[in-house]
C-alpha cells in the first residue's frame, strides 16, 4: 500500500482495495473518486496505449477534464516494485509558491504494470490537507475526520 501524507482519511490498509487488487490479481491497483468538477488540483485518469495513466493536473494544460481522478491511494504487487527500483522515473516541474520544485511520481512507473485497475471510492474517502485555511485547510480536513470517525446514529 501506498498512500499520501497528506489525506488523513487514507487508509494505510485498507482491505477494500488490497481484497480487490488481490481477486483481480492486479499488479497495481489505483483509487479512483468520480469528478464532479471540484477536482482542479489533481491527476486524470487516463487510457494512453491500452494502459491505465494518470496525467497530472498541472501537465495537462486545463484541456483534460477527467471521468475520474487519481486519490493516490494505491495497492502495488511486490513485482511491480522489483521492476520499477530498475527504472530512471523522470522529474515534473511543479510550479508553487514560493518557486518551483522537481518531483518524482511512482505512478510514472504504470507502464511497467502487466495488469492494473482502478477501484471508484466515494469522495467522503479524500480531505486533503494541503494549506491553513479553504477547502483544503485545516477545519475543511478536521470535518471530514469527525464526520468519518462519528458512530453511526441507531435506527430504532
């Protein structure tokens, strides 16, 4: 499993999709949530050579306006990673203040996937914390863990 630091609704074992990947006997088996228009700031699913891809959001130019995107929640087999540590990923330029930085991104690596799918989780799975204040603030990400965390209400 492999999951992002900052979504705290992640699961770092999430049975779901480790039972799904491993039904499917899935070299990588990726998180999917349905675009509904809120998700400027994260990679597309995508089909490039009969090969699940994502494009990332901040590559596409604005022209990609995805079915699905990338919660970057992924389940790998031990043979994907012993072939992707064999490979050179290449850097992306990411534009954010104050500057730009250079990253690497695992998912480059699909390529080398013999079989991969995607398992669609509902959006109340992503609450990404990814500045103090707005939609991806601080009281934004705090809601939706008291909402997830919160015990069901008894039906009587």
């Amino acid at each position: 499993m492999v999951i992002p630091i900052d979504n705290p609704l992640a699961h770092p074992f999430d049975p779901m999709l480790i039972g799904f990947s491993a039904e499917k006997s899935y070299d990588a088996c990726l998180v999917a949530l349905e675009n509904r228009g809120e998700y400027k700031t994260m990679g597309a699913f995508a089909e490039m050579e009969g090969r699940l891809r994502i494009v990332e959001y901040y590559e596409n130019g604005g022209r990609l306006m995805p079915s699905y995107c990338n919660a970057n929640q992924f389940c790998f087999s031990r043979g994907f990673f012993a072939r992707a540590a064999q490979l050179s990923l290449p850097y992306h330029l990411v534009k954010r203040a104050p500057g730009t930085k250079k990253e690497q991104l695992l998912f480059d690596a699909l390529h080398i996937t013999k079989n991969t799918g995607a398992l669609v989780y509902d959006q109340d799975r992503y609450a990404p914390l990814k500045e103090p204040t707005g939609p991806y603030g601080i009281a934004a990400v705090t809601r939706a863990l008291e909402k997830m965390l919160a015990p069901e209400e008894v039906l009587s």
